[in-house]
C-alpha cells in the first residue's frame, strides 16, 4: 500500500514538473496558460487524482476485508458428471473435501449438470451419470448430513445468479482465460456456454456464500475471475459475497497426470482408458494400467516433476495412497527398477481404492439411497441460495428493500 501511495505522489510530482516545464517553453504565463485548453487539462487530472485517490483508499478497505473474517468459513466444489471418476478426480477433489469434513468444514459438493453442457452432453447418459458421480462422493467417505451434496441444476440460483454476474463480466476478460482459448481453439463453432463457464462458476460458489473452494493449479484463474466479480459487484450493488480463496494442496494431489501422457492431467474425457484409472477398476485393470504407464529409459526411481514426468506421477500416486512424502516413497523404491517400483505403486492403488469400489458396488444397487441423499441435499441448499439471492435481489433493486416490502405487506 506504501509503495503504491508513494507511486501515485512521484507520479504527481512530475506531473506539476510537466507543467511547470511546458509554461517555461510555452513561454505563457500561468495565468494565460490556465485560461486556454490546459485549464481542461489541469481539471481532467485533478478528476483523476481524486479517482485515484477514492481507489486507493476502497482498495485499502478491500485489503482489509479478509476472508473469514466478516464471513463463516464455508467449502464449496463441483464435479462433472461427465464420465467414471478417476483417481485424479479422487485424490485431488473427493478425499479433499472429506478431509475437510473431518477437520469441521461445512462442505458442500454438487454435481455440475450445468457445466457438463458446455461439452457434448447425452440426454439418455446424463442421469445414470450424475447419480454415479453422487454415489462416488458418498463411496469416498462425504458425510451428507455434516456436509450438502446435491445436483446443481435442482436450485435453480444458480443459473439466477449467472445472468446477473455475466452482465458484470466482460467478454475480453474471459475471452482471455488459457482454459477457454485451448477449448475454444479445438472446437469450429465455439458456443458461448464455453466462454460463461468460469462466471457459472463464480455463481455456483457465490450463491452459498462460498469462501474456500478446493481447486486445480488450471482453476486458480477462474477463481480469480469470481474475486474481481465479487468486487464489481460490491462497487456497484454493495457487499453481498465474501471473495473465495482457492484452497490449493501442497501434496501435488490436484496434479495427477495421464498414465499414457504424463505431459496431460488424468481426465474422464480421455480417448484412451489406459491413461486414467477409475475408481471402479479392478485389481487387475490397476496392476495392467500402472504396467502400461509411461516412463522413460532411466531405471532407477526419482521424483523430478519436471524432467521426469511419467515416473513422478507414480511416486506422486504412491504418496497419496500411502500417505508419504516423495523421499519416503523414493526410499522405498531404492534397489528396484521402474518396473518392479511399478508392482509397488500398483498394490499401494488397489488397497486404497478397494474400500471405494466395495462402497460404490453397494451404493450402485440402492439409486434409490442416492436419490434420497439429493433430494434432501437439494432442499437444504436451496434454502441457502434463496437467502442470499434475496440479498442480492435486494441490492440490484429486483426487489423491493426488506423494509419497503414489510410496509407493502402490512
Ligand atoms: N488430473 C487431476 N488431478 C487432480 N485433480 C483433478 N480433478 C480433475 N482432474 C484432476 C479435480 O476433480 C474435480 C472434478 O473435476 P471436473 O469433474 O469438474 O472436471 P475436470 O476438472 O475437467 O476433470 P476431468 O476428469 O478432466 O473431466 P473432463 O474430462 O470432463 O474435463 C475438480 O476439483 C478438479 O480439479
């Protein structure tokens, strides 16, 4: 804050030197020289020093608002039913959020049914995928009564709320985020849903008052996206949302790549089912998958991330299901080949993944269950969008202010 302040009167100061430089040559006195055109500008910059210093000063009082704070803490996340979760969807978002539970989080997970239509979406799949999706949280140890699970697109707030933020959003702003640019590039006729992605996204988080969102290092800029809506939203309308913070794991856990690719993440929508493995798989698909899994022509076991991508996704894998740092998993590995370390990581998988898979076996022969756990998820988060959206209503003058609409009433 300092430096910016100390900035802004350095740049005032050559301001006036300017000026002062230009009567000199100009050869006018000051009196002449503020009766012509600079007295417009002498006006225009004192308009904008007193711009400036009104932002200075409510960028201060931003700085100031910290999350949590003036805000209960709350985690909100959402997961794709775009196909079978895979361990990257596990480790980095599902076990995440039970994490979180267990330490006293009020969580909340959807299943973004809305999101998924900014891909190829088909009607007859959507259903039995969602409920999967559901039952996977469920299998991953999500308790719904500590926490909310439930389909994004039963509270209807947040497609609301997206109309409102995307009228503060600007196309150039999200015309410019890398995510959409590496779709949009790939598709001929790019529809605009792809481009409202990271603003539904903002709405999903903000209509529960969202203000930690477990995410991707590729979600961070969303999430900044949602930050400088919650901030043209208050400038404009008054404080309505805390701004989200990412919660970013220090474990790697929001990194697993492709076993095919290592230069990729672990993703549903990968044409090859050997790069990924689900959480349905069983022993043998995860001992052939981790078999096939890229490396590279360096026998030995070592984590570098950067130059050895493929073999420090295994050690990566192995830490997660194990519960190690990476020099505990390479000292483990010391002595064996990639390929015997690769029986290692593989039995280290198939004991962390079996309890889900028994979990979701049973779960996929009750949907019933799952419904259930939904359609009260459901009624309890829309009773918590409808009091914020009210708020939001409010401040925007959709309705009339609380007090008005009492005196209306009476
Ligand atoms: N490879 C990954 N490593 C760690 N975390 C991951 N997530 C996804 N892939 C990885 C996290 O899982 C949550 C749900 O993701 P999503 O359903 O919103 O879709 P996504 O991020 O686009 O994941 P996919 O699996 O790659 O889906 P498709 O193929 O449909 O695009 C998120 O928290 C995400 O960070």
């Amino acid at each position: 804050m300092l430096n910016e302040f100390t900035l802004f009167t350095i740049f005032n100061i050559i301001f006036y030197k300017m000026v002062l430089f230009t009567i000199l040559c100009s050869k006018l006195t000051p009196t002449k020289m503020f009766s012509m055109k600079s007295s417009a500008l002498f006006t225009s910059h004192m308009k904008c020093i007193y711009r400036n210093s009104n932002r200075f000063f409510s960028d201060k009082c931003k700085s100031e608002e910290k999350v949590g704070e003036a805000w209960p803490r709350r985690v909100v996340t959402g997961l794709q039913p775009t196909g079978e979760l895979h361990l990257g969807n596990y480790f980095g978002a599902l076990r995440r959020c039970v994490q979180l539970q267990e330490q006293g989080d009020d969580v909340m997970v959807f299943i973004a049914d809305l999101h998924s239509f900014t891909g190829r979406q088909e009607a007859g799949e959507l259903q039995p995928r969602t409920l999967q999706v559901a039952a996977a949280a469920l299998a991953a140890g999500l308790c719904p009564e500590r926490g909310v699970l439930f389909v994004q697109s039963a509270v209807a707030r947040h497609a609301e709320l997206c109309w409102l933020l995307a009228c503060l959003a600007t196309h150039a702003r999200l015309a410019h985020l890398p995510q959409y640019k590496e779709k949009a590039a790939a598709i001929k006729e790019v529809p605009v849903g792809l481009l409202l992605y990271p603003v539904l996204q903002a709405a999903d988080i903000l209509v529960y008052r969202g203000t930690h969102v477990p995410v991707g290092a590729d979600q961070a800029q969303h999430l900044q996206v949602a930050a400088q809506l919650v901030r043209t939203f208050h400038h404009r309308y008054g404080r309505a949302f805390p701004t989200p913070r990412a919660l970013l794991p220090d474990d790697g856990s929001d990194r697993i790549r492709s076993l095919r690719d290592p230069s990729k993440k672990m993703s549903k929508s990968d044409p090859d089912p050997k790069s990924r493995i689900l959480l349905t798989d069983s022993d043998d698909a995860i001992r052939l998958k981790i078999r096939k899994a890229v490396t590279d022509f360096t026998p030995q076991v070592t984590f570098e991330p950067e130059s050895r991508a493929g073999v420090s996704n295994l050690v990566r894998l192995h830490c997660l299901a194990r519960d190690l740092v990476p020099e505990e998993a390479v000292s483990e590995a010391e002595g064996l080949t990639s390929a015997q370390y690769k029986e290692v990581v593989a039995s280290a998988l198939c004991e962390c993944v079996a309890p889900v898979r028994a979990r979701l076996a049973d779960l996929a022969a009750r949907p019933h269950l799952v419904r259930d756990v939904l359609r009260h998820g459901a009624a309890r988060a829309r009773l918590r969008a409808d009091e914020v959206y009210e708020r939001v209503a409010e401040l925007t003058g959709l309705r009339p202010p609380a007090a008005l609409s009492d005196r209306l009433v009476n």
